[in-house]
C-alpha cells in the first residue's frame, strides 16, 4: 500500500500564510489577533511616510482615513532572500470615505520581511491620497 508523502510547507509559503493572516485580522480590524504575526520591534511605514509599530496604531489611522476599508486581495508574491523573506501582496481597496460614499478599485500594494515566522517590517503605498484630492478638486 502507498503511503501520501507529507507536505511540509516552505518557508516562502509560511510567510505568505503568516502575511495574509495578518491582513485578514487587520481587515476586521481585530489588532490584537494581528499583533500574533508581528516581532516585538515591527517597523511600519504608511503612506505619507507615517511610522507606527504596532497594528493598534495603524487600526486608529484608518479609523480616521474611512468610515470602513476593506482589502480585495489580488496577488501574493514571495521571495526569499538571506535569513528573511520578503512578501508583496497586492490589490484593491474598497469601503467607504468618513462621510460615507463609497469607493472601490483604490490600489495597493503591502511589502513585508518575514523573520522568524514573524512580520518584522510593512510598508504600504495605495492611491487614497490620489483619491481624496481628485474628490476635493484639487487634481484632476
């Protein structure tokens, strides 16, 4: 009788799985289950060049960026690099504004480095800025 190999995931998918978990419960947004994926030294940069270290600190930005936002994730990339790995995931975002019009197909794209089974750094770029100035007529 033959017996089924065992899969053992890869380090790449590991961190994939470790990124999109993250993502998820950031979504909800549920900080505290997002925090299980981080190191206790994590680095993120929002767009704009705003720094925070924690998934609280971004939760309360976005808070007060949209009345709600919510990922549609399109495309997760992964390469591994010398102790870490870096993961890209990418796609739209969709939601509505504080004053509640709602918006979707915003871009965005999320750059990790996975170490230790844990998201060490995150650096997001989306097009909200882009957005919020064409709705307030200030480019076209």
């Amino acid at each position: 009788m033959l017996q089924a190999a065992k899969i053992i995931p890869s380090e790449a998918d590991e961190a994939a799985g470790i990124v999109e978990r993250f993502l998820v419960a950031s979504m909800v947004p549920d900080p505290d289950t997002a925090a299980r994926y981080i190191a206790d030294d994590l680095k993120i940069t929002f767009t704009g060049g705003r720094k925070y270290g924690h998934p609280r600190e971004t939760a309360a930005f976005n808070a007060g960026r949209y009345k709600w936002v919510k990922k549609r994730m399109e495309r997760t990339d992964v390469a591994p690099a010398a102790g870490e790995t870096i993961v890209y995931n990418s796609g739209t975002l969709y939601g509505e504004w504080p004053d509640g019009t709602p918006f979707e197909g915003n871009r965005y794209v999320d750059r990790f480095v996975v170490r230790d089974g844990k998201i060490v750094q995150m650096d997001v770029w989306n097009d909200s800025a882009e957005r919020i100035l064409t709705m307030r007529g200030i480019v076209a």
